[in-house]
C-alpha cells in the first residue's frame, strides 16, 4: 500500500534497533528519507542506515541523548541542514529499570522517566517549533500498554509511558490549528531485546494475556506508525492507539 510518504523526512529517536528500526525501514520504504537519532547504538544504526540507502533513500545517524534538552533543537536544525525538511518525527528512545516500588532507587526512576517522558517532550517540543511555523507535521509517540494498566514493579516505566499520553492529547490540542496530528501508539508486549531480556516465565505470561496467542513484531507496530504519519490519517489526532493482540482486555 503506497502512503504517499515520497520525500518526507522523519526522525526517529531511538531509531537503530528493536521497534525504532522497524519504524525506520519502514517509513524508508514507504519513501521518506530517514534521521536516526541514537546515543550508542552506532554499529546498529550503520546496518539500519545501509539498509535505507539500499532503498534508495537518504539517512544520517545523529549521536545525541534524548534527555538533554538542549540537544534536541540541535538535532532539529541538524536534520533540517543535512536534509532539507522535517516532517515527522517519532518519540520512540525508551529504557526500562524494573523493580518494585520499596527497592526502586530514585536513579532508577529518574533515568526512566528522563529518557521515556522527558526525551518525548524534548522532541515534541522541537518539532512542535518546526511544524508551527510550516504548517504540517505529524508527530507519533512510542508509549504503552503498561500506561493504562498497573504493572508489577514498573511503576517508573508505566508513569513514564502514562505521561507520553498526556502529553500527547495536550500536544495535539495545541498544534491542531497548525495542521499537525499528534498521536500515541500503546504496544503490548513486542518481540525486541527489551523482551527478550525478560524470564521465559513473564514472557509465557504475556502471550497468554493476548487473545491471539502471539506478541507483537517490531513490524506491526512500525506498519500502524507508518498508516499514522500519512494522509490516510489526515483526521486522527489526540488518539492512543493500543497494538498488543488483545493482551490489555
């Protein structure tokens, strides 16, 4: 299916592994030309890079922590330099620091609430700059189902998650009259190295809670992504979107 996504250019936090990547070679695909915005991943984000050029698109990797306020400005005009436009972005960096809330340290929850919540209001923030003053955009935000549920000792991801939705309704109030659509996708569990670094037991677990007896691909979240960032989707903003195979019911 042709989005009509040819010569757009998104930035993807996060974007070198797991859902990012799949949303990046996706939106490749789909004809946009592609910023990955990532603070490690460096050989990662060379293979997903390799891998958009075979397409026959543009990507730069631009080495940057999304919790710095600051950084995400420069990442903006950055993008807007090497590539020439911005027109979507995706809040997708996210990291985890599990454990109950007696033992949970407060460097615990404030890497995860610094990272997950305040790299997507960082990135919201300067997109919403750019999208403003052209009068289009679209903006997505990588939150979760574990946002709208309680969840054994994550209660620093699934406020951090919770927050990402919050701010995306908000968001979207503000930059409707500006043509721009704000949405949030709520995934359940998805098969990245985030999952896979869980025990079988909990994994067992959450492919028992769907009623499709499957957990997510990177794939099927970066397809919904993509449906969301085009004009098929020119009317849907301020949503949260869940893709979890039945798994919050």
């Amino acid at each position: 299916m042709n989005l009509g996504l040819d010569e757009k250019v998104a930035l993807v936090t996060g974007g070198s592994r797991g859902i990012g990547a799949a949303v990046s070679l996706e939106l490749a695909r789909q004809g946009c030309h592609i910023a990955i915005v990532d603070i490690s991943q460096v050989e990662a984000a060379a293979e997903v890079v390799g891998r958009i050029e075979e397409a026959g698109r543009r990507s730069i990797v631009i080495q940057s922590d999304v919790a710095v306020f600051s950084e995400a400005e420069r990442v903006a005009e950055t993008v807007l330099e090497e590539l020439g436009r911005l027109d979507i972005v995706i809040c997708n960096a996210g990291i985890t620091r599990d454990a109950v809330i007696w033992k949970m340290t407060e460097e615990e929850w404030d890497a995860v609430i610094d990272v997950n919540l305040k790299g997507c209001f960082n990135y919201c923030r300067a997109a919403a700059r750019v999208f403003k003053n052209q009068g289009s955009g679209k903006i997505v935000n990588i939150s979760s189902i574990n946002a709208l549920r309680g969840k054994f000792g994550l209660s620093n991801y699934s406020a951090s998650k919770a927050g990402i939705i919050a701010l995306t309704k908000t968001v979207a109030t503000e930059l409707g009259r500006y043509s721009v659509n704000v949405n949030a996708i709520a995934p359940g569990m998805v098969e990245t190295a985030m999952a896979d670094a869980i025990p079988k037991e909990f994994l067992d677990q959450a492919i028992k809670e769907t009623v499709l007896g499957r957990i997510a691909s990177p794939e099927d979240v970066a397809h919904l992504v993509a449906f969301l960032c085009s004009d098929f989707a020119r009317h849907i903003t301020g949503e949260v979107i869940k893709i979890d195979g039945g798994q919050y019911i």
